[in-house]
C-alpha cells in the first residue's frame, strides 16, 4: 500500500478513518467522535483528554493507510477504556508514566493483534512483559517488569499526565464533554455486544469490557437501597425553624416570640414509568420495587406518581398492590420529577422506575436527590446528575 503523503491531508486522515471504521463497525461511533490534528516534532502519534489524535506527519510520510487506521484504532482504545481515569485511580507518578502506558499498551495490543491490526513501530504486548494475555493494565502495571526497552508515545488520554500539545479537558478541541463521552462509551459497548450477537468476530477483551460497561455486576438491590438511605440520611439531619414549637430561650426574650427547631421528616416520592413501552413484565417488577421502598424507609410515607407523557394524582401507598398504574402514552420522566418536585410535604428523594428510554431534564431540581432505577439494561444512560442504578433480571 502507498505510504501517505507528508503534509498529512485531510482526505488520508478520511480515508485511514475508514479503513478502521470498516475494519471494526463497533468502534465507528468512537472513532468519528476523535479529532485529528497534525503535530510537528511529536515522533508518532498521541491523544489527549479532549478526544484529539495528534499526528506527527513526517512518522506518518512512512505509513501506510492501514497503519494510521490502526494507530487511531489502538488510541481510541485508551479512550473508551479510560486509561488516563485508572491511572489517576492507581495512583500513577509522572516517573510512572512510561510503565503504565506501556502496561495499557499491553491490555489493548492483545485484543488488537488478535483481529489482525497493523501497528508501527514496536507494538508492546503481554508477552513482552514476562506476564499472560487477557489481563487488565493494572496487573501488567503492577508486576513490576523492566519496561525501559519500550517508549510509547500516546498521551495523557493513555497515563492522565498533561503534554504540552494538549487541548484543555473534556470536550476541548471539538471533542466530546464528559456527558457526551459516557454516553458514546455505553454506545460502543452496545454495538460491540450486538456485532458478537450477529456472529461477527471481537476480539475477549473488548466483549469483556462491553460487557462490563453495559451490564455491571453489581448487587442493584444493595446500590439502589444505599442511594435511598443516603438521600434519607440527609434530609433527616436538615432542621428548620418553625413557630409552632417554640424555642426553649422564649421566656428570655420578654414579649418577643422565638421559633424553635424542627428536624424533617424524611419522605420518599417515586416516579412510576407507565408509557407504551414499559410491558406488563417491566411495571410488575416497578411494584415489586416499590414495595421494597416501603419497607425500607419504615415509616410507610411513600407517594407515587403514575406517569407517561403526563402525570396522574400522587397516591400515598404502604403496599404496591394500592397503587393505581394509568397511563400507555409516550414517555416525559421530566415530567414526573417535577410535579414530586411539587409535592407538599416536600420529599427528600425521588426515585424514578422507568425503561429509560425518556428524555430527562437538563438541570437536577434543587435540594432533591434523584434515583433512576432503569429496568431494560440497553437504556441509554440518564445525565449525571442522577444517580442511576441498572435493575437486572435474576439469573
């Protein structure tokens, strides 16, 4: 194959992106999300935290198309497994740094080599680094093995260390945000789970990831229970004044009327999904969570707003089976937030149960803590600001 032209041309930048896009369908999304750009002096190619590729193109006047694709391939990989967030993590030093990429390099190059990727120049796998394939960047790291034969480029998007060509955070340089990245990374792993679905070739590592990313293996139970209590917890330390409970130093104050203190009562509202696309299976298990609520919070002070594209009258419940489920339209869980936004008395928590597949408000409602317990695990993964809990089938 003709070796790329030196001025690095937008059209072989096109054309290498397309090769890899061809080559792997399932990281297309990741891949047109990059940025390219040339960097002079830089002996290779790097990415940063800002989802830009920086390519040195007198390295690239030596290539090949299918080595820039695979090049772009192999750092994009950085970028949806976060290796710059686990060496943070880890606690990666600057004098580290070599070793961690070199680690990384490790983890990826073992899934890649498998599809038959075309890298240049020394290209670091576990092998060369006394260790077995499949592990993660963080076994590699952690054996200790002498890495000083090795001196990858990539960047902070692979060790979390600043460079000098690199564009401020996330979604500097035209890349995506941080909402935007999460969101792109749950895409990818989806497409990776349904191109091994349809019989097509991904290499283990990459499925384990996809997998890990689509379905955590967490104990949802314990995390959405802990979510509820934490938001409980809070609003049960809130005090604030009222006069009907006067305070204790009124007899002090002559004619003068002084309130007192009262401590909030913590209250649970929760946000039913009944929208066309939540089936009979999916809202028998919203009840059975709701029953769970009741009997975690104690008290019975549990509201529940039956919601679509509209919301129905708050009900206050102490078992599932009073609750009053109407709806079959589409879908606005904005809507249901606000109106337990509403609600007096106010509660401390609001849990949504829900398909997921809604749109979602752009800013949290002020002093409530939100808690989506999706129940289809191929939702789209709601903003940050609420805490999400992905609620699985047993099996």
């Amino acid at each position: 194959m003709t070796p790329l032209s030196a001025r690095l041309a937008p059209e072989d930048v096109a054309a290498a992106r397309l090769w890899a896009a061809h080559r792997f369908p399932y990281l297309a999304s990741a891949l047109f999300a990059t940025r390219v750009e040339a960097a002079p002096g830089l002996g290779g190619v790097a990415v940063d935290e800002s989802w830009s590729l920086h390519v040195d193109p007198e390295a690239a006047r030596h290539w090949t198309l299918a080595q820039l694709g695979s090049l772009f391939v192999h750092h994009t990989g950085h970028l949806l497994r976060q290796h710059a967030d686990r060496a943070r993590q880890l606690g990666v030093r600057r004098d580290e740094a070599g070793a961690w990429i070199a680690a990384a390099d490790a983890e990826l190059n073992d899934d890649l080599e498998e599809a038959g990727l075309d890298q240049p120049g020394v290209v670091v796998l576990p092998e060369h680094l006394g260790a077995e394939p499949g592990r993660l960047a963080e076994e590699y790291f952690e054996q200790g093995h002498d890495r000083r034969d090795f001196s990858p480029v990539c960047g902070s998007g692979a060790d979390g260390q600043p460079r000098p060509w690199d564009h401020p955070g996330s979604g500097g340089g035209g890349g995506p945000d941080e909402e935007e990245a999460r969101l792109l990374r749950w895409q990818v792993a989806a497409d990776i789970l349904a191109h091994a679905r349809r019989a097509g070739r991904v290499p283990a590592g990459w499925r384990r990831w996809a997998s890990a990313v689509v379905t955590p293996r967490t104990d949802w139970r314990r995390v959405l229970a802990a979510e509820v209590r934490s938001g409980l917890g809070q609003a049960a330390g809130i005090v604030d004044y009222t006069y009907r409970r006067p305070s204790r130093r009124a007899a002090s104050a002559g004619p003068i009327v002084l309130p007192g203190f009262s401590r909030l009562d913590p209250r649970v509202a929760v946000v039913c999904d009944t929208s066309g696309s939540m089936s009979k299976d999916l809202l028998s298990r919203a009840l059975a969570e709701v029953d769970g609520l009741l009997r975690a919070t104690g008290k019975g002070d549990v509201r529940v707003l039956a919601c679509d594209a509209a919301v129905g009258a708050a009900q206050r419940v102490v078992r599932s089976t009073q609750i009053d489920l109407i709806g079959g339209g589409g879908t606005d869980m904005g809507a249901g937030i606000a109106a337990a936004a509403k609600l007096r008395p106010r509660p401390a928590v609001v849990v949504v149960l829900t398909d997921g597949h809604t749109p979602w408000p752009p800013q949290p409602p002020l002093g409530l803590r939100v808690v989506a317990g999706l129940l289809d695990p191929a939702a789209p993964a709601p903003p940050l600001w609420v805490r999400t809990v992905r609620i699985r089938e047993e099996g």
